[in-house]
C-alpha cells in the first residue's frame, strides 16, 4: 500500500519510516512511503491556528489529490516563559520558512537573560492519517472525497541550552535536552540534545515518534 507522507521535508520523510519500520516489524513490507515533495504537489497553506489543525489541512489536500492514504504531522517548540511561542510558528520563528540557523539564532538571542532553571520547553507534535473514499473515484474537480481522519498528540519535554551542540537531527534539535535520555547518556551521567543522539534513540523519545506510534493502529487497520 502506498501511503503519502504529506511534507516536502526528505529528512522528515526518513524519520516517519524509521519509526514505522520499528513499530510494524513485518507489516512495513506491505507499506511504501512517498513524500508529497517527490510528486511535486503543492504545499497547502497552513492556516490552521493549532498544530492538529495544520495537520489534519495538509493530509486532507494530498489525501483527496492522490486518492491514497496520507499521513502528515505538524510540530514546534513550545517554551513556557515565551508564552507558548514559537508554537505553530516554529519553522518560520525567524521570518523565512525552515531556516534552522536563523531560526535558532533568534530564539536563543531572545532568551540570552533567562536563567537555566526558567529554560524550560517541550516540542509538541500532531500526527494525522486521513484515509480517502476512492470507490467512487475522484470528484468533478479531480479531487476524492474524505472517508475517516485521526489525529494524535505526542509531546517530549525538556530545557534549552545557551549554544547548540551536536550535528544529528533538524530544526531545534541541537538547543533542545530532553528530560528523557538514552540509557548511554543516564549512564555516563550526561544529557544530551537531540542533535546529539543517534536516530533511533530520539525517535524512541521524541514528540513525533510517541504522536505516530499511537497512529499506528489506524495505519495497521489499513493493511489487513
């Protein structure tokens, strides 16, 4: 079954299937991963006000092009003492969409006087599948209609450093330590970022991999 992955983000593309590969064991045979970006559909615009809305928009419009399965996420840093911000703002904090550098840059100059104890944030992720009703075929204007949707929340904790460290990972990952960390780090007595933890330790932890474990009982729905 082909299963779009509704993002022009390869590298996000690459963590959806390490976490599905993990948790389907030997169903992932029977599932193929596209990205949006590799069919060259548009993205949509994310007009959506909370991270389930966005994702839920960005499933529905690849859903209802392709008359596939689509599954899309929409995540961000929350940090408390900013009021919640960046939020659903975190890929474009710093004005121009998905640059890491700037946004980072602008985050940590924003809270360079705020104390290590009030450094305090979690990144947030909604998942969703949106399935389409193909037994009809596509609409008059070349678009399926939507049979089911589901979304799911999964969150990962931690506090924000001073620099970045570590070269794995994307977005806010080399500012961000988990409060979760993998056995080596617990003990070796260290904490780690996220950039700084190998794939599989992170997805076991993060946001995105808790968001789309629990999704993964509707994906499996689809395979039998």
């Amino acid at each position: 079954m082909r299963i779009i992955v509704a993002t022009h983000n390869e590298g996000k593309l690459v963590e959806i299937n390490r976490i599905l590969e993990d948790c389907l064991s030997a169903d992932v045979a029977q599932v193929e991963l596209v990205s949006a970006g590799s069919l060259n559909l548009p993205d949509p615009v994310e007009d959506g006000v909370t991270f389930q809305e966005n994702a839920l928009l960005k499933a529905r419009d690849v859903a209802a092009r392709t008359g596939c399965p689509a599954i899309a996420d929409d995540s961000g840093l929350i940090v408390d003492v900013m009021g919640n911000a960046p939020g659903i703002l975190s890929a474009r904090w710093s004005g121009k969409h998905g640059d890491d550098k700037a946004n980072n840059a602008l985050l940590l100059a924003q809270i360079a006087d705020i104390p290590d104890a009030k450094r305090t944030a979690r990144f947030r992720c909604a998942a969703a599948l949106v399935v389409p009703e193909t037994e009809a075929g596509a609409g008059a204007d070349g678009r399926y209609a939507i049979a089911s949707e589901t979304v799911e929340i999964g969150e990962m904790p931690g506090v924000l450093l001073h620099e970045p460290y570590g070269e794995y990972g994307f977005g806010y990952d080399p500012l961000f330590v988990p409060d979760d960390q993998p056995a080596r780090a617990t003990e070796a007595g260290e904490k780690l970022t996220s950039a700084q933890m190998e794939p599989a330790e992170k997805n076991a932890i993060s946001h995105r991999g808790k968001a789309l474990r629990a999704l993964l009982p509707s994906v499996a729905t689809l395979l039998k």
